[in-house]
C-alpha cells in the first residue's frame, strides 16, 4: 500500500479527519491565521521523504515530528521493503528533488538491512541518502547499518518534543548543510 502526502496536506489534517477550516479561536484572530496560511505557501520545496516504516502510529509521529516545518515536504510512505524499492525504480531520476529515505530496520518480509542492501547495490539508487531511523539501539545494528552503507543512523524518540528536535537537524543537515543532487 502507498501513500502520498503533502506537507501541507497532512498538515490541515488530524487524526479525525480533515479541520475545520473555520473555529471559534479562528474567528477571534483573523490576521493571525491568513498569516500563518501565506506564510505556509511561501514555505520553499524540502525533500522528497521516502518513508519505509510498517507501523501506522510511528509513521503518524514521524509526519507529525516534521509539522511546522519551514520546508514544504512530499511524503511517500510505504509498508513494505519491496513496494519502495520498486517504486525508486520507477523514478527516471530518483535522487533528484533531494529525495532521502527514512528506513526502519525491523520490517515485515525485507527487513531493512536487505531494503538498505539493494539500495546501495543498485547503480541507480545507491546515491540517495538513506536514514536509518529505528528503535533499535543495539550497537550491532549500528555497525552493519554503516557497513551496508547507511548515510545516518538515529533511535526513535520515545516523546514527540524530541521528534521535533530530529525533524529539525535532520532538515538542518540534510536540506541547510549539505549538497545534494537537484
């Protein structure tokens, strides 16, 4: 199964549905709301975020660690190894956008060393940045994440304000420091 969303997309939504667009606190401070809404269209295009993750309530707190974002993210979440391989196979330019890849090691069927293997063992993939974000913090798992080439290995946070402050380095270094392929 694949889902596509865009930041500012998912940003207008919640768990329940889609928000009202108008509320009572709304009402009360128009200004402020056309600014926040200018300010989010005037937001310059982030990544291209390829999220390998099996589990709906991480991938529900990742999306949610990168809200109030300054960059306009697209999301393409897959749960499954195989279904973001074929679909980065695809892509006439794959690396381009930037494009990184948020991959969790413990997956169902290709486990996210075999996905992190045929990445990087294909001409055509092995550029793109891979992140390896998982709950895993076993020191094993970190050596063989960096010798199958890993470009970042980072343990989920169990709280969501330090998802925010992953969100923002990985934005920082990822989209503000380093130079990737356009």
């Amino acid at each position: 199964m694949t889902i596509a969303l865009s930041h500012r997309i998912y940003m207008s939504d919640t768990r329940a549905g889609v928000r009202p667009l108008y509320t009572m606190g709304m009402l009360e401070r128009p200004q402020t709301n056309l600014a926040q809404k200018l300010a989010q269209r005037a937001k310059p295009r982030g990544a291209r975020f390829i999220l390998i993750e099996d589990d709906p309530a991480d991938v529900q707190m990742l999306q949610e660690g990168f809200r109030g974002s300054r960059y306009e993210h697209d999301w393409h979440v897959f749960h499954a190894g195989q279904e973001a391989l074929e679909y980065l196979r695809t892509l006439e330019k794959p690396w381009k956008s930037p494009c990184l890849v948020l991959l969790d090691l413990n997956l169902p069927g290709m486990d996210g060393r075999h996905v992190l293997t045929e990445l990087k063992s294909d001409p055509k993939l092995k550029g793109i940045p891979v992140i390896i974000l998982t709950t895993s913090n076993n020191p094993a798992d970190v050596q063989k994440a960096y010798e199958l080439h890993a470009n970042s290995f980072i343990t989920k946070p169990t709280h969501l304000n330090q998802l925010h402050t992953i969100a923002r380095r990985i934005e920082e270094y990822w989209l503000d420091t380093v130079q990737l392929p356009r």
